[in-house]
C-alpha cells in the first residue's frame, strides 16, 4: 500500500489517517480495514508518537509501508526534548514531560533521523485537484480545526492554502467540510480518539476525475493489548486510562484516574 503521489489523471482511493501517537495495534487495525476496502495508498497528517508505548515501531512501520507522510506537532516536541528538558521539566504538567521523554527515549536514531527530515506540509496532485496535507492548519500546526470552527476561518485557510483539498488532523476530530470550493478533511485520531470512543479512526478519500467523496471509519482494536503494553513500561495509569475511557489526558486527569 504505497504512499507516493497520486497519477494526474487515474482515480485514486487513499487512506488517511493521522494522529497515531504510538499506539502500534490501532494502527494495525486501520490498516487491515482499509486494504478490506481495496485502498492503494496511505496519507499521514502526522503525530506518529506521542503516550503510546510503540512509538519505535509505529515508526518503522510507516517507513517500510513507503506512505506519504508529514511531521506532527507532537513528532517535533519529542525531537526537540533534549533541547526542551530543562525548560519543559518547570513549565510542562510532569506526566506530559514524562511523555515527551519517554518517546524520545524509545526512538531509534534512524527514526529520530526520519521523523527530522519529514516536510510539516506535503502538495500533490490527484487528478485535476491540488491537495494541501497538513498537521494542524495551513497557518499552524497547533491549530485545531473541527466541525465548529467558524466558515470565516474556514474561508481565510483556503485563500492561504492555494488547494481544492486541505487534509489535517490534530484536532483528533473526524469530519469533512467544503467551504468556496475547498474541502477539509480529519480522519480523527487513529491511536489516540479523544470524544469519549475508544475506537481507531481513519478515512478514505476518493479522488476522481477533480472531485472528493471522503467516508470516516470507526474501527474496534485490541484497546487491552496497548493497555497491557503501557503497563508493562510502567508507564502512568493516567496513558492506559486515555485509551479504555477514549479521552485525552487532561480530561482523565480532571476525572481523577492519575
């Protein structure tokens, strides 16, 4: 299932994801969805680490599945940890600096090295249509885009992006909104789903003859065996919770599960 540019003129089916965050066995799940689908290629929107305990692995499997793939907000701070560690060991929550850590710790220098030589953006063409991947936003990569975000904005993006598709993820919302012509698409978080359901989420887009149809997926995934995987780095109760409740940390920290 390569992930290289799609032809000029052929109809193409990919699969998005984004936002796997180390979570080696969602990723699988996806994966083995979408080739059921008959998907060709595979789009990364980026944050391949990040509080799961594969962050190595997840690595290693994208680069040997050649996707096409960008950097993730969450890929740069983990790269930029030893620079960062002091600063972050006074500003950051201890469990996020924990994470940071961690996952720069379990990288393989080849995979450091892969992560730092992605783009934060990627364009191609699919068919007549000029496709723009990024993290967050065309203007951040910490920008969170969801089905609430003003169509202002929306319209202020697209007049940046010079793109009739914008792919992002981030938000770890799943959606799909065309404002002047211009779709946007999240596929949600595969590894690391923050609206209270723990399944892995992805999309497939079908790009044909200058048009868009995107269909999200919710997918069931051993959530035990990741959790079993934490647990076994003894990594904080807190990163297991995320996964079984389908919240982010700060949530399962206020709910009280540290």
């Amino acid at each position: 299932m390569p992930g290289g540019p799609a032809g000029e003129h052929r109809p193409v089916k990919v699969m998005l994801i984004g936002d796997v965050h180390g979570n080696l066995p969602a990723l699988l799940a996806v994966i083995r969805h979408a080739e059921q689908q008959g998907v060709t290629r595979i789009w990364n929107v980026g944050d391949f680490v990040g509080y799961g305990p594969y962050p190595d692995e997840v690595v290693s499997y994208l680069r040997d599945r050649a996707a096409l793939n960008i950097t993730g907000n969450y890929d740069l701070n983990v790269l930029n940890f030893p620079a960062k560690a002091e600063k972050w060991r006074h500003s950051k929550h201890p469990l996020k600096y924990l994470a940071f850590r961690w996952a720069y710790e379990q990288l393989s220098s080849a995979n450091r090295a892969f992560l730092r030589a992605l783009p934060p953006e990627a364009r191609l063409k699919a068919g007549k249509l000029r496709v723009l991947l990024v993290h967050g936003s065309p203007a951040s990569n910490k920008e969170h885009l969801t089905v609430e975000t003003p169509v202002a904005r929306l319209r202020e993006l697209a007049r940046m992006a010079d793109a009739e598709v914008i792919l992002c993820g981030h938000s770890h919302q799943q959606f799909a909104r065309q404002t002047d012509g211009v779709w946007f698409v999240n596929p949600g978080s595969v590894g690391r789903p923050d609206d209270g359901d723990p399944r892995a989420s992805y999309a497939i887009l079908h790009l044909k003859h200058g048009t868009l149809a995107a269909k999200h997926y919710r997918v069931v995934y051993d959530v035990q065996a990741t959790v079993e995987a934490l647990r076994a780095a003894h990594l904080p109760e807190a990163f297991a919770q995320m996964l079984l409740q389908g919240h982010d940390l700060n949530a399962v920290l206020a709910a009280g599960q540290e």
